[in-house]
C-alpha cells in the first residue's frame, strides 16, 4: 500500500474516533445534567436551609439552640415518581412540623444517603435526637425501594437503622413507611425492619398507599388518617427484644 494513502488512512479513523468519543461524551454530560437530585434541606421555624449550610455554621447562635430540638427525618426516591411523593402541600407540612421538630427534608438514592446525613448532623450535637423517621419509599412486602441500585430486601439489614435506632426514643418514636405493601404479607419488610430497632414502632401499608389519601393529624405521636375511599390499612410492628 502506498505510505501516503496509509497514513491518510490511520487520520481518517483517528478522527473518527476521537469524533465519536468527544459525542459520547457529550451525550453522558447532558445526561448527568438532566438528573437532578435536590439538596437536602433543613427546616428550623419554617425556615428552609440547605443541610451542609446549616452544619457549616453550629456556632451560631440560632442554630445552636435549635440543636437542642428534636429531629423528624423524611426521605422519598430520586427517580420521578419519587418528585411527586410528597406533592400535597408538602412544604406547608414540613413547616407545621418545623414550628415543634427540626426536619430533615431529602431525596435520597439508597439508605447510605441517609445514613450519611444522619452523621452529619450527629457530629454537631452530642444530644442530638430523632423523634420519628418518614420513608416515602417504592415498596413491596419484600422491598423498600428508593431508586434501582438502592434497595433494601427483607432480612436484609442496614446501618441506617441501628443508627438511628441509638437516636431515638422507645415506645415514643415512630418509623412511618409510606411505601406500598410493606406491611402486608406473612413476613413483611415492615418486620423485619422493626427487629433492627426494637422498642420503635415501625408503622406500614398492606395495601397500596398515595401519599395525598395519608395525613399527619398529631406530631408527637405520629398519628396519622386515612381516606376512607384510600385506606391502606396501615398497620404497626413493635419488637420488643434486641
């Protein structure tokens, strides 16, 4: 083969190459940017502060008083059913509750998330506690679900958990699942769950369950209503022994 016709050859691919390497590129870019995962957020007094803001300044004044609260922790998927898990006035919610706990508000991909969050907020207050846990997960009797790389399966356990566990107050604090079926079926995830934080009611749905039919009437205990034309007979496991 003639040296020149070669070499005009190996540019030829080269460029086609790099061509096709620089769109690929492109394409994994725009994907990422189109993924949007919202910052966690804290709210204090119905002031909304996104969480590593909030650790960043302890020493001030306002913050370190509002340490001393309790904490409510509500998490729901990434993914796009997940936007929408908490759609019926969710901010006015967050702010009743704000007015008595501080809440921590966050999309999360998999309880690692949380588990993270969790001890960024640990480290700035030896007394910090947990009152309740809100999940606002994808769920099954066997599966709690928070994207397709993060799911939790029965008898599986998880950190998160006993973490929170060790912040928060038998027979007062409550586990709220908002996921479908997770406590439905002869050995549910909703059990399972409640083994790893025993004294801790963990309250969840035989049936399938939409965030909007489900309201939050009493803080302190969690207490919550049904649409009666919604009902998903929620129901509550308590282990009692470690």
């Amino acid at each position: 083969m003639n040296r020149k016709y070669f070499y005009i050859i190996i540019l030829t691919l080269f460029l086609s190459f790099t061509s096709e390497g620089f769109t690929q590129s492109n394409f994994f870019q725009e994907q990422e940017e189109d993924v949007h995962v919202p910052l966690p957020r804290v709210f204090i007094e119905s002031q909304s502060i996104p969480l590593f803001d909030f650790a960043a300044q302890p020493a001030h004044s306002r913050i370190a008083q509002t340490l001393k609260r309790e904490w409510i922790f509500i998490f729901y998927p990434t993914d796009e059913g997940g936007k929408h898990a908490f759609t019926d006035e969710p901010i006015e919610l967050i702010q009743t509750m704000s007015s008595k706990f501080n809440v921590l508000y966050s999309a999360i991909s998999d309880l690692d998330d949380a588990l993270s969050y969790l001890q960024t907020l640990r480290n700035l207050s030896p007394n910090f506690k947990i009152r309740h846990v809100i999940l606002g997960a994808h769920g099954n009797p066997n599966t709690l679900s928070f994207s397709q790389l993060g799911e939790l399966h029965s008898h599986e356990n998880h950190p998160f958990f006993k973490a929170a566990h060790s912040l928060m107050t038998p027979f007062l604090s409550h586990v709220l699942l908002l996921s479908c079926q997770t406590g439905g079926g002869a050995d549910p995830i909703a059990y399972s769950i409640a083994q790893q934080m025993p004294g801790i009611e963990i309250r969840a749905p035989q049936l399938d369950v939409n965030s909007g039919s489900v309201f939050i009437t009493e803080l302190d205990d969690l207490e919550i209503s049904q649409d009666p034309e919604e009902d998903a007979g929620f129901v509550t496991y308590l282990f009692l022994n470690p």
